[in-house]
C-alpha cells in the first residue's frame, strides 16, 4: 500500500472534490479504467455517472473524499476486479 500515490488530490489538503476527481481522470485514464469510468467527464450523463460515483466513495457525505475513504474503495474496486477475473479463470 505504500506506493498507492493519493494522485488525485491536485492542491494537496487531503481530501478529493469532484472537481479534482474530474481533473484526475483526464490526466489518468488508467485510473479512470480502474475505477469504470469515462476518462473525460463534461457536463451531462456522465458527470452524473460521476457524482454518483462520488456519493458512492464519500462514506460520511460531507461532500469530500478523504484519502482514506479513497482507499478503502480502491481495495473494493481491485477486489471486485480480482473475483471478476477468478470468475473467468474458473469458466475457461
Ligand atoms: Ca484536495
Ligand atoms: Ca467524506
């Protein structure tokens, strides 16, 4: 876990607003891959997607995502990811 770089968190206070999330996802579409979304976000369908998303991270609803709030999804997302891949394993 120590290499998991907080990236996404342009101005460095800790926590992430959807705004640098938008941000992040451009800069990162791997990132963005990894977490099932779209890498260019405008206004519309798939900024709601995002917000979505957002509420989805951001456990106590303060309208931050802390960096622990981030990780702890991360690990989900990756878990999820793993299973999803056993699955295949299992059916090939
Ligand atoms: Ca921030
Ligand atoms: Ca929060």
């Amino acid at each position: 876990m120590a290499n998991t770089r907080f990236a996404p968190d342009g101005n460095k206070d800790g926590m992430l607003t959807p705004r640098e999330i938008i941000l992040a996802l451009r800069k990162n579409p791997t990132l963005a891959a990894r977490l099932g979304l779209p890498a260019n976000i405008r206004e519309g369908a798939t900024r709601d997607r995002l917000m979505q998303y957002f509420h989805s991270i951001d456990s106590d609803q303060n309208d931050e995502i802390s960096r622990d709030e981030f990780l702890r999804f991360a690990k989900l997302a990756r878990r999820k990811e793993q299973a999803v891949a056993r699955k295949k394993e299992l059916t090939q």
